[in-house]
C-alpha cells in the first residue's frame, strides 16, 4: 500500500509542478483596446443539424457583435429534421448585419457530419475575408468576443485563436462531471503548452475558433481533418504544425446552451470521444483504466483504509495525495462558480469517468461506431495530437 500511496503523491507533486501549470485556469483572453482600429473582415460558419432550440439565439449572439469591421455570417443547415432552418432564416431577418442559410449536401463519404458541413461553409466564403468564425450552434457569445478574438489574433500574429466555452453546470450531475471534463481536458491539453510555439502540444476547443483563412488553406482546408471525431485539437495542432502560433483558453464570454439533465446525456458527451482520445489502443485503455485508479482513486481509498488498519503513514501520505488534488482541481471548479467543497469529489468523479472509458471502447468493440446528432460515425483513428 505504501508503495502506491507514495507514487500517487510523487505523481501528483509532478502534475502541479512539471506539467506546464495545466490547472491553473488562467489562459484568458485579455480585454480588447478602446478604439480598436484594426478591424478586418470576418465571416461567421455555424454548422446546424437539428439545433431548433439553439440556433436563433446562437445566431442573434454572433450578429450582433459589437465590432466595427465587416461580419457576415453564413448558416450551414446540415440536414436537420426540425425547424433548425426556419429558426436560423428568422434569426438574420431581424438583424441589420448580413447573413445567409445554405442547405447542406448529404454527408459525403468519408467524412464527419460536422466537418462537412463546416467545409460547405468555408468553400461559400471563399477569399471574401482574412478570418474565419468556426462556432458551435448550441453556443451564445457576449458582444465584445469578436473585438478580443481579432486583437488577440492580430497581436500575436496567431494563425487560429480558439476558447474553451463555459459549459452549463447547474443541475447536480452537471456540476460533479462537467468541471471534471473541463479539468481532463487541460491535463491532455495543457493550455499554456498549446500557447507555447515552443511546445509540441497542440489543440483547440470547436466551439469557438477564429482562424485565418490563409492558415486554414496552408493545412489544405477542413479536408484535412475530414474524418476526425476530436476535429477541433485536430484542427488547432495542424494550424500549429504549419508553423502558425495558436492560442486556446477559457471563454468567460461564451456558453453553451446545452443542458445534461440527466446521467444518460453526461454520459454521451464523454463516451463519444474517450475510446477516441486513446486513439482506439486497447494498450492505452489498459493504461488509462490503471492510471486513474492510481492517481484518482487510490489516495481517499488508501486514507480510510490506512485509518482502519492503523497504518498512520499510509493514511497521510494519500491525504497528502488528495490534498493536492483538490489544489489542482479547485481552480477549475472555481472557473464555474462552485464551493470549494466540490474539490473534494474528484475522485468519485474520476471513477464515472472510468465508466464513461470503458463504455466508450465497448461501443467501439461491438461495431466501431459513435452515434451523434442522429448519426453513427465510424472509427476515424483520431488520436491525442502533440
């Protein structure tokens, strides 16, 4: 027991320490300048498949961005089956900024239902502005994004800017898992390493990104990415591997609109890219499965245990553990407004996370297939890019 007590502890102590300040949550974009005088024109591509209940408002947030330059934006209605056109039509008619709605092709072969659509988009634009807007149609954007992405693009001459949105966290389920995944995220994708031109990690969160248009043609267009489930760090680390500086952090501007009210929902959203964030290794199952066991659950386990068999120095040892745990997680927790007190959970958290794994391969074992917007995809060999 003191064997794995202590090397959850030294794994810990590397994590905070030696493992690029990953929790610290303090990639922010800063406040864009009064008087903002570059303002270059933007095209904004939202992608929809049967998004009724979000797309007005996600369209409403996007044209009416208090930006001087020109913005126009162009709705991809991938097909819906709902009201998601009529909705995103209505939506452009009330604003006094352009717009249009183009109706998807059917899915082409060999790609992903979102990338396609998203091509459809970038092939409208054309050459007609230097940036692009890739948003999410379940998210809501402040007014002032649009200003602070250009400037945070513009200054650091950066090929693509993109934001973590803040997800919903309010129902009991929302708050144990989704600050969770925010929190596995950034330790597969430590943000300041991803800011770090230096770095080889590199990634991007899909529902808000700015990127250069000349950017996106130097890594061929979206079809380089085509089949790609995890399409956004795939997206982010081509644009860096093209030799462009890359930016990703939180957006305290942006949300998601979508809830998980229920287990079943929060179980979707991991399930449907963890096998694939292990690139479909059975090898890196194992290892994960044994890693979290090692570095979540084992220190609370090994602090009651240690109290019950009277092995004080294996209790303190994981109470340590968990004690820098917490640490590391509590900012992310307080990204989201929660009590400290939810730092707590981690570990229980990190066993449902477990299951979401191992539910993820299992799905992928019995037909290799991920279902998502009334869509299976198949098996697309995405990996962890670094």
């Amino acid at each position: 027991m003191l064997i794995f007590v202590s090397l959850s502890l030294v794994i810990w102590l590397g994590l905070i320490f030696f493992h690029h300040d990953f929790w610290r949550c303090d990639q922010l974009l800063p406040e864009a300048t009064e008087g903002q005088s570059n303002a270059p024109d933007v095209i904004a591509i939202v992608p929809a498949r049967n998004e009724a209940e979000t797309i007005k408002a996600c369209a409403a947030s996007i044209l009416s961005q208090d930006y001087p330059g020109s913005l126009h934006l162009i709705i991809v209605n991938d097909n819906s089956e709902d009201e998601t056109e009529s909705l995103a039509r209505a939506a452009i008619d009330a604003s006094d900024r352009s717009g249009e709605v183009m109706n998807g092709a059917a899915l082409k072969e060999g790609w992903s239902g979102k990338l396609w659509a998203l091509s459809q988009g970038v092939a409208k634009a054309g050459d007609k502005a230097p940036y692009l807007w890739f948003s999410d149609a379940d998210i809501e954007h402040g007014p002032q994004l649009l200003r602070k992405l250009i400037a945070h693009a513009e200054q650091g001459e950066r090929g693509l800017v993109s934001l973590m949105v803040r997800l919903r966290a309010k129902t009991f389920f929302e708050k144990l898992v989704v600050p969770a995944f925010v929190f596995f995220f950034q330790k597969l994708y430590p943000f300041p390493a991803v800011n770090n031109p230096a770095s080889r990690f590199g990634g991007a969160a899909g529902g808000c990104v700015l990127i250069k248009r000349q950017a996106l043609e130097d890594i061929e267009g979206i079809a380089a990415i085509k089949d790609r489930l995890i399409d956004d760090c795939a997206l982010g680390a081509a644009v860096k591997r093209a030799g462009y500086p890359i930016w990703l952090g939180h957006g305290r501007e942006s949300h998601s609109l979508r809830g998980y009210d229920d287990f079943s929902s929060l179980s979707q959203m991991v399930t449907r890219t963890a096998f694939a964030q292990l690139g479909y290794s059975n090898v890196l199952l194992l290892g994960t499965v044994l890693g979290m066991a090692l570095i979540y659950i084992v220190p609370p386990l090994m602090v009651f245990t240690g109290l019950i068999a009277g092995l004080e120095g294996v209790a303190l040892i994981a109470a340590l553990a968990w004690l820098l745990m917490g640490i590391a997680y509590r900012p992310t927790v307080r990204l989201y407004d929660l009590s400290a007190l939810w730092a707590i959970f981690l570990p229980f958290t990190a066993v449902l996370f477990e299951f979401f794994t191992l539910k993820s391969a299992w799905a992928h074992w019995r037909g290799g297939h991920t279902g998502w917007k009334g869509r299976d995809y198949a098996s697309s060999g995405d990996k962890l890019e670094l």
